[in-house]
C-alpha cells in the first residue's frame, strides 16, 4: 500500500536530499514552501530546480513568506545566498502552483483522509496556520513527522533548534 506525503520545507541543501529521499518511500503529493533558512524566492526557486532536476512529478505550492509573529532570521551562512551552497542553477522550467500551500494541506488532508502524512523539514509556520484555517485536519492526519527541537544542545542558540526558534508561536 502506497504512502503518502506532503513535504512542509524551507528548501536549503538539507531539503533538495529530504525531497529526493522521500520521493522513493512516499508517493509525494506536494511540496509546501514556507519562510526558513534562505530568502524566500529563493526556497522556491530550489524546490522548483530540485523537482525538474530529479524529475519528480511533485505540485510546489507557494506557503508563508514569514513567521506567525516576530522577525524572520535567515542562515544563509550555513546553507550559502542561494540556499545550495552558491551553487550556480538554471531558472526552472515549472511553476508553482496557484493554490495556497495552506489550501493545499487542508484540501489534501480531505482527499487522502487518514493516509496523509506530513513531512515537516522546516519551521512550522504552514501547518499552525493550516490547524487555526480548519482544526479538524488534526483528525485526517496520519502521522507528522518533524525536523525540529532539541534535546541538549541547539543549532542556533545554545539551548534552540533553528525551526523551532525561527518561529517558535507555530512550534
């Protein structure tokens, strides 16, 4: 029986690896982009490159370009301006698509009721908003799985993980 997913991602070289590994275990039925590591435009351009590059057959949709509340830090320091180390990359082929990445996880959650698992490699921002748009999307999930928080030590503060600190109110 197929699984499958939406990646929740603030696409940075650590997302395009998420993106590909995930593609060969779920059926992947979107992308959602929301603010993180990079500048915005660019987390777009690097999920749309990372689905014409591995040629995924993936929607990206367009999530929120800031946190819930409070200031949005980047880290292009870590993950380079462009968010893939600088690396040079062609403009993509493909589009977004025109339905809100917080339409998308709700409508998803309504087709794939029960089945849908989240993959949530990024701060929070999309999924908060997803549950304050439509509580119930918790009852059609099947299972979130989290990049974020720390345990003993933090990789932005000493006691923060980043997508937990960039948007701590969506955490």
């Amino acid at each position: 029986m197929p699984r499958y997913a939406i990646i929740d991602s603030d696409t940075a070289s650590d997302d395009t690896i998420a993106i590909l590994l995930a593609s060969k275990f779920f059926k992947l039925l979107g992308i959602t982009i929301v603010a993180g590591n990079v500048k915005f435009e660019n987390e777009i351009k690097n999920a749309l490159f990372t689905v014409e590059y591995f040629n995924l057959d993936v929607p990206v949709f367009i999530g929120s370009s800031r946190p819930i509340m409070g200031k949005w830090s980047t880290v292009e320091e870590v993950h380079g301006n462009n968010g893939i180390g600088d690396w040079k990359i062609e403009e993509p082929k493909i589009s977004p698509e025109k339905e809100h990445a917080i339409d998308a996880i709700i409508r998803l959650s309504k087709e794939y009721e029960g089945e849908l698992e989240i993959l949530a490699v990024s701060p929070l921002t999309n999924l908060a908003l997803a549950y304050l748009k439509d509580p119930t999307i918790v009852k059609r999930i099947k299972k979130v799985w989290i990049m974020g928080g720390a345990f003993s030590r933090g990789n932005t503060t000493p006691i923060a993980e980043f997508n937990f600190w960039v948007d701590p109110e969506a955490a």
